[in-house]
C-alpha cells in the first residue's frame, strides 16, 4: 500500500484486505478469496420442489408441507473462513404469499446441498434462489428456479415467435424463386 | 395492348383472387416446413422456460441471463442446428421451383387447369427454373464476395443491394419468359429490367404494407389494454393471429407478383405478335 501524489496505490489484495477490514468489522477475506482470487465457477440450482397436503379433519383446515432442495457448486469452498455470503431464497404461493429467507453457508463442512421445509397454508408455486440478482457471478441463471407446475404461456409465446420466424425466412427464402 | 406495371399489379391481384386455392398450397407448404424447423427449438427452450421463474420474464420481453445460462447448459443450440436447417431450406426452394411452373401457367389468365396438370406444367419446366435459380444464386454469391471487403462503405453496400435487386428481377423476368413463351431465355434479358418497378409494387410494397399493418393491430391491442397477466393471453393469441395473417398476405403478395408477371410479358407481348405481321405486309 502505497501513497503516490497524494492517491492511495494498492500493491496486492492483502493489504487491501487488512485496510478495509477495520472499517467493516468483519473479515472479509473470504469474499476476495471467491470474487477475485478464486477460480471456480459459481453456479446455484433449485434441484427440486415438492409438497404434500395434509387436512384437519376435524376443523377442515389444510397445511401444505414443502420441501426445497437447493445447490451450490463454486460458491463453497471448506477451507475457507466461518462466514460467508447469504443466498436469498424466495418461496412464492398460490393464495400470493411470499417467504423471503436465506441460505448461511456457515461452519467448516459446508453443504452444497440443502433441504428448506416450510409448513404454509397454501400452495406452493415456485421457488427462486437469488431473485434480486445479487450474486452476477451465478453463471447459470436458467436453474436459479423452479417451478411447481409448468408456466406454458411463455413457451406459446417464443414458440410462436419462432416459428413466424421460419415461416417469414422461408419466404423470404422464396424471392429467389 | 401495352400495359404498364401498375395496370399489371391490378391483373395479378384480381388473378390471384380469383385463384385463391393455391394461397393454401404455398400455405400449406410454408406451414410444414416452419413447423420442421421450429419445433425441435422450440422444444429445446420449452423444456426451460416452463419449469424457471425467469421463463416468465420472457412473457413481457427478452431475458439475456436466462439466454447466457441456456447457452451455458445446453450448448449453442443454433450452431448444431445449422446444417438440418439448412437442408430443409434447400428442400423447399426445390419445391418452390417444382410449383413455380404451375403458378405461372395457372395465373397466366389463358386457361383454367387442374391439378394434375398444375403438377405437370411444374415438372415441366422445373430443370429450365432451377437452372435460372442456380445462376442466380451463383450470380449473388460472386456478387457477394466481390463487396465482401467494402461492406462497411454505405455506397458500396447501397450499390450491392441494386445490383442484388436487379439479379432478382432479372431471373424472374426470364423464369416468366421461359414458362410463357416457351423461348430461351437470353433474349428476354434486356426487357426484364421493366420489371423493377413491378417487383417493387408487387412484392416489397405489399410487404411493407403488410407489416406496418401488422404492427398496427398488435401496437392498438397493448395501447388499450394494459398488459398484466391476465391480458398477455390475449395478446398472444392476438400475435399469433396477426403472424399468420401477415404471412398469408405475404403469400398473396407472392401470387399477385407472379400474376402482375405474368401480365406485364404476356400482353406486351401479344402486341408484338399483332405489330409483327402487318411489318412484315
């Protein structure tokens, strides 16, 4: 760490290291040894989504229980420090309810995998790992989510896109004719 | 009589009107084969989209990070894809070819046929078009590669695309000659070049209508309909009517340019036939 004309210069990460730690209280050591020292490759999945119902039958009331399995390949690393980066995780519902928690990665044998239960008394709908993109190394956004039942109106929509694509290609195609 | 390109196109819209059936074989054509080339993407995206939250991002626009992380999992898909669907696009061109005989001598206006003589008149002169076609494209790759290094000059690009305008004209005209007069076709070459202005009308013009039309309707429905999720259904089934209604006005545009070409060679040249003789006296 250097000063030069009055502009502080950096020398290695280290040292920027121990400069900022004081200012955040925290070591934060382990997030330059992911974001700027690490190689490997971040990817976070939503594995799968299920529930089951179960009815009082006494007052009629039902309780869904859901279970979310969620990985991590990249983001982990056991030998790294105790403290690590929380990964939302958001739980939407049919009745448009929505449970917004987070996934700690703490201790020294730290899960890449993970089983959240929640007892609800509704339906779940889908279940979204990071949904405010806070984490832009994800580098496979496409299973970052899941859900319960498949959502076709979208896979109408580009179908049809592509498809009016060919349609106009091959007559576009056509002028040569 | 000697007619000129706008009287023409009005020919070739009332032909191709009165021949309406054949809207639905190029229809029917264009449909099977954009079902060939579409669903095996489609389905690939499918299998993404319907089951992940960012799919339905994709309701109300286009997901780049979705794409990245697709691209990620399953490869370029559009890369492997390439080789099939080229094949299916040289399979229809042929086809295409194989029916322009037809076209032509259906929307002639001298007679009515059926449809085993449409197919004859198709396998009659199908090598003499695909000979045309060949050249062509030939003509147009040359062309191609002659401006590749200029492409970033906007004069030369502006010369590249008259000059690949012209060559379309040019082998239409001739494709019209051969099927018409039954003659060989370099003769036809210099009076082929009246038939810009025809290719212009016919086809670009309807086209340009067509899809400003198009947008029209779709840009009204979102105006008076705020979009949400229960709307966007609509709008969808909105989209994909206008599509397919753009793509068989498209095809009428088809019809009506090989109608107005049709009329524009074969009643000027009845006047040559007429003039000829009394030369001759």
């Amino acid at each position: 760490m250097n000063f030069y004309n009055g502009r502080l210069t950096i020398s290695a990460v280290p040292f920027f290291i121990l400069l900022i730690s004081p200012f955040s209280l925290h070591d934060i050591g382990w997030l330059f040894d992911r974001y700027i020292c690490g190689v490997n490759t971040v990817d976070f999945a939503v594995k799968s989504i299920s529930y089951y119902k179960e009815t009082d039958l006494n007052t009629n009331a039902s309780t869904f229980f859901t279970q979310v399995v969620v990985t991590s390949s990249g983001w982990t690393r056991p030998d790294s420090n105790n403290v690590s980066a929380p990964i939302d995780l958001r739980l939407a519902f049919e009745d448009g309810t929505v449970i917004d928690t987070s996934w700690s990665e703490t201790g020294d044998n730290i899960p890449i995998r993970q089983t959240f239960t929640f007892k609800t008394k509704s339906a779940p709908v889908y279940a979204q790992l990071d949904p405010w993109n806070k984490i832009t190394d994800d580098f496979n956004y496409a299973n970052n989510s899941l859900m319960v039942h498949d959502f076709l109106r979208p896979v109408v929509k580009w179908a049809d896109r592509i498809f009016d694509f060919f349609q106009n290609a091959l007559l576009s195609t056509g002028v040569l004719v | 009589m000697n007619i000129g390109p706008f009287k023409a196109v009005r020919i070739g819209v009332k032909r191709a009107a009165v021949n309406w059936r054949i809207w639905f074989v190029v229809y029917g054509l264009n449909f099977v084969f954009a079902a060939f080339l579409a669903l095996p993407l489609a389905e690939t995206f499918a299998k993404d989209i319907s089951k992940s939250v960012a799919g339905r991002d994709l309701l109300y626009g286009f997901n780049y990070r979705w794409y990245t992380g697709f691209v990620t999992s399953n490869g370029n898909v559009l890369q492997s894809f390439l080789p099939q669907a080229i094949l299916i696009f040289l399979i229809y061109i042929i086809i295409e070819i194989f029916l322009a005989g037809g076209f032509y001598s259906m929307l002639c206006g001298n007679q009515k046929i059926g449809f085993w003589e449409f197919l004859a008149r198709g396998s009659r002169y199908f090598f003499p078009l695909l000979s045309i076609t060949v050249l062509e494209c030939t003509t147009l790759f040359l062309l191609c590669l002659a401006i590749r290094g200029e492409l970033s000059e906007s004069v030369y690009q502006s010369i590249g695309v008259i000059a690949v305008f012209i060559i379309i004209v040019l082998s239409d005209f001739i494709r019209a000659a051969i099927v018409i007069d039954d003659d060989n076709f370099w003769s036809k070459v210099k009076r082929g070049l009246s038939f810009t202005a025809l290719h212009s009308l016919s086809t670009f013009g309807v086209y340009f209508c067509c899809m400003i039309i198009s947008a029209m309707v779709i840009g009204l429905f979102f105006l008076f309909h705020s979009v949400n999720d229960s709307t966007i259904s609509a709008g969808i089934i909105v989209e994909i009517l206008a599509g397919q209604i753009f793509v068989l006005l498209r095809i009428f545009s088809k019809l009506i340019f090989y109608a107005a070409e049709a009329a524009l060679y074969k009643e000027n040249q009845i006047e040559i036939i007429n003039v000829n003789p009394e030369m001759l006296e």
